[in-house]
C-alpha cells in the first residue's frame, strides 16, 4: 500500500467513526464547506513525524490530526450540556475501536479545547479533538 493510501485511510477511518455520532450532523474531511447544518465536524491533517519502527524496515508514522467541533451559532447557556458532551462523544466514538478497523496500530485522543471558534469574521461555538494514530507502514 502507498504511503498516501495508508494515511488517508486513516482519516478516512476517523471521519467514518465520527460520522456514527448522532449528535454531529455533518463530517467534513478535505472538502469545501459551509458554516451552516450545525453541528458539524472539520477533520484536519496536522504534521505527521515518521520515524523508524523497532522491529525490521517498517517505519513507523504518527498520523495526527484535529477535528474542529463548529456546534453553536451563539453562546451556550451551559458549556457542559451544549458543547462539552457533544466533544466527550467524538472521543467516546474514538477510543471505542483505537485500531480504527485494523487501520492503525493505536489510536488516542491527545487533546481537548472547548471554546470559540472564528470563520469569516464569525465566532461560533465548540471545540477542537486532537488525535494521534500510529501506523506501521512498509516503503
């Protein structure tokens, strides 16, 4: 398998986990979009080291990415209600299968940042859920 195909399947992988969220109503991976359809999930790919893996020639990269939570259009009346379990379920979804299907070797929130969230001048609000996944691949 290509390197590309192997890290792409794994944020592949991770959009399809999210997507099993009810309370996400749209995931977005690589694509173009809009700020409307609340909730919605922006997958992001965020620097990836490759180092050499301990055992043969496989190296081994640590795929790592964010997923910005776009939940409210205005303030929430409670943090934890309205944003922060929406949050708590995308990791919930993520550490349910940390294989990603036999995608990864492991994969693991690193991150959790409720907050505001500016597009095109506008704050919304949610949060970000970073991840990292470690994948053995063979160049």
């Amino acid at each position: 398998m290509s390197f590309y195909a192997c890290y792409k399947a794994v944020f592949d992988a991770v959009k399809a986990t999210v997507e099993t969220k009810s309370a996400i109503e749209t995931v977005i991976l690589g694509e173009r979009f809009t700020v409307g359809g609340l909730p919605k999930a922006i997958l992001n790919a965020e620097p990836a080291p490759i180092g050499q893996a301990t055992m043969g020639e496989l190296l081994e990269v640590k795929v790592r990415g964010s997923i910005v939570l776009v939940i409210l259009e205005y303030e929430p009346k409670d943090w934890f209600t309205d944003i922060i379990s929406v949050m708590g379920d995308v990791v919930d979804a993520i550490l349910e299968d940390r294989t990603l299907g036999g995608v990864a070797f492991d994969c693991r929130p690193t991150g959790f940042a409720p907050g505001e969230i500016k597009f095109k001048e506008k704050v919304f609000f949610g949060g970000v859920v970073r991840w990292e996944a470690i994948v053995h691949h063979a160049p």
